[in-house]
C-alpha cells in the first residue's frame, strides 16, 4: 500500500500519533481537524520523513464539510487508508440542558462525519484495489457511562458500526477495524472537563504513542476490533460476565467527579 492516508482528529493527540507513525512508514499524508496552524506544523515536522503532506481543514460538526473534505482529499488521489479519529465527549448529567451543545457536537462528529467519511472511503477503495478503514471507537464503547452517557452512546455506534461493516465487506479487499483504547494522554480529558474523575485516579493513562502503534498495527493486519491494555481488555469484557446494571453502576462511579 503506498496511496493516501486520510487521517481525521491530526491537530492533536492520537491523530498526530497515528500521522508520525504513517510519517516513519514514507506514507502520503492529508491530515485534517479545525486547527489549520497546528496541521501545518506538523505536516512541517514531518515533510522529511512522510511523502507528500497535505493540510485540508474541516469542522466535521457540518455534515456538508465533512462531504467537502472528502471531495478535497479524494479527487485525484488513491486514499488507501482512512483513519477516522476525530471525537470529543462531553462530561456531566444528561439532564442539565447546558451540555446539549456540546452532545450534539459529539453526535456530529463521533458518529454523523464518521459515518459519512467511511461510507464515501469504502466504493473508492474497491475501485483502486483495496484499503484499510481504522474507526477510533473506546472502550466506553462496552458499557453505558453515566455522566458521559451520550459520548458512551457514540462509541456503541461506532463499534457497532465498525464490526457490522466489517462483516459485509468479509473476503473483500477494504477491512474494517474498531480501535478501543481506554484513557490515553491526550487533551481529550481537558477539552470534555473531566479532570477530578474516578477513572484517572485508579491508574495512570496510557501514552498517546504506545496507544497509536497497537491502533496502526490491528488496522494494517485487518484485525476487527482491538482493545490496546490489558486492563482496558478486562474492562471491555466485564458486560459479559456481569449484569448489565452493575457493569453500569460501576461505569458511573468511576465516571464520576
Ligand atoms: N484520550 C482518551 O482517553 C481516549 C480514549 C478512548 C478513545 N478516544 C478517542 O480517540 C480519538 C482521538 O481523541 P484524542 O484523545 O486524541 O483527543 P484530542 O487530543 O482532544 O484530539 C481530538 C481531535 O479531534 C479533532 N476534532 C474535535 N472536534 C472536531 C471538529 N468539530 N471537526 C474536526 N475535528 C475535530 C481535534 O482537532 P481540532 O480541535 O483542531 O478540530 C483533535 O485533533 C477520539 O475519537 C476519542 O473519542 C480517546
């Protein structure tokens, strides 16, 4: 493979992660989020190492920037991997109405452009011989979470999504993987006001590059969904061997602040 890696969610965290790896493997690069300074100064720091670099930015909140970039990034170009990273979440009670913004956000993003970008990638893929859809999901993706319940939601879709498709497309020449990390280093924990949290009490976040490599290496070999840690692992099969309102009493206590 030596098309185009689309990589979605580039300005930051496990995007930059997943685009210095495609960097080191002399990947053609378009990298994209809303933040056009940032894109452009890595698409700098990696210009050395990677093919070409190209910054196409979008607000993957608008259903209609999300069909641009597509256009934007497909036209003339064979994109043979699309990384769909780009996700926010949002803390706090469903109830307080001050929070549906930025749901809402988390909707569009999570689950609408995701939906969007690979549906577009999957017949452009089959026409230029093949290719590897990697979707970020979480582990939250396993459990409900109350006081995260609409980013939880998301990331069931995603999962959701994600192994569905990958059933269809079985023996084709377009694979689909679902990556679930738990917490990672990232500004998500910032941007979604989750500082104080149960869950980064219990044990440290894992690095943003340790997580990307698991997510990279699961995507190049087709596998269908991959849980990156051991105790995320544990925690992504606890449904199954508990009852549904403890596995979300549980992942309310330590959502919680
Ligand atoms: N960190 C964790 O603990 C964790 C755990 C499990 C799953 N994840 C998932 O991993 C993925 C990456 O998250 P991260 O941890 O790297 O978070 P991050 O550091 O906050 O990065 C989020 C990325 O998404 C982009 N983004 C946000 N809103 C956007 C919008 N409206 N339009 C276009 N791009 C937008 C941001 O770019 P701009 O702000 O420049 O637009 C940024 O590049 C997400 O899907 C997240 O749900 C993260």
């Amino acid at each position: 493979m030596n098309g185009w890696t689309l990589i979605t969610g580039a300005s930051e965290g496990l995007g930059v992660e997943f685009a210095r790896i495609a960097a080191r493997e002399g990947r053609n690069l378009i990298l994209t989020a809303r933040s056009e300074d940032k894109l452009n100064a890595l698409a700098d720091e990696l210009r050395d190492s990677a093919g070409e670099v190209v910054v196409i930015p979008a607000d993957l909140n608008q259903l209609s920037e999300a069909d641009r970039l597509w256009q934007a990034a497909s036209e003339a170009r064979d994109i043979d991997i699309l990384v769909n990273n780009a996700g926010l979440g949002s803390h706090g009670d469903f109830a307080d109405g001050q929070n549906w913004t930025r749901e809402l956000t988390s909707i569009n993003v999570n689950i609408t452009a995701l939906s969007l970008l690979m549906k577009r990638a999957i017949p452009h893929m089959q026409g230029h011989g093949g290719g590897r859809i990697m979707n970020v999901a979480s582990v939250a993706g396993f459990t409900p979470g109350p006081n995260m319940a609409v980013y939880h939601a998301t990331k069931a879709y995603v999962l959701s999504l994600s192994e569905a498709v990958a059933e269809e497309l079985r023996g084709g020449a377009v694979t689909v993987t679902a990556v679930c990390p738990g917490a990672t280093a990232t500004a998500f924990f910032d941007a979604a006001d989750m500082h104080g949290i149960g869950l980064l009490k219990l044990r440290k976040p894992m690095t943003a590059r340790g997580v990307a490599e698991t997510g990279w290496a699961a995507t190049l070999k087709s596998r269908r969904v991959v849980v990156t840690g051991l105790m995320n692992k544990l925690f992504a099969l606890s449904p199954r061997f508990s009852p549904r309102w403890l596995t979300t009493f549980v992942a309310g206590k330590i959502m919680g602040k």
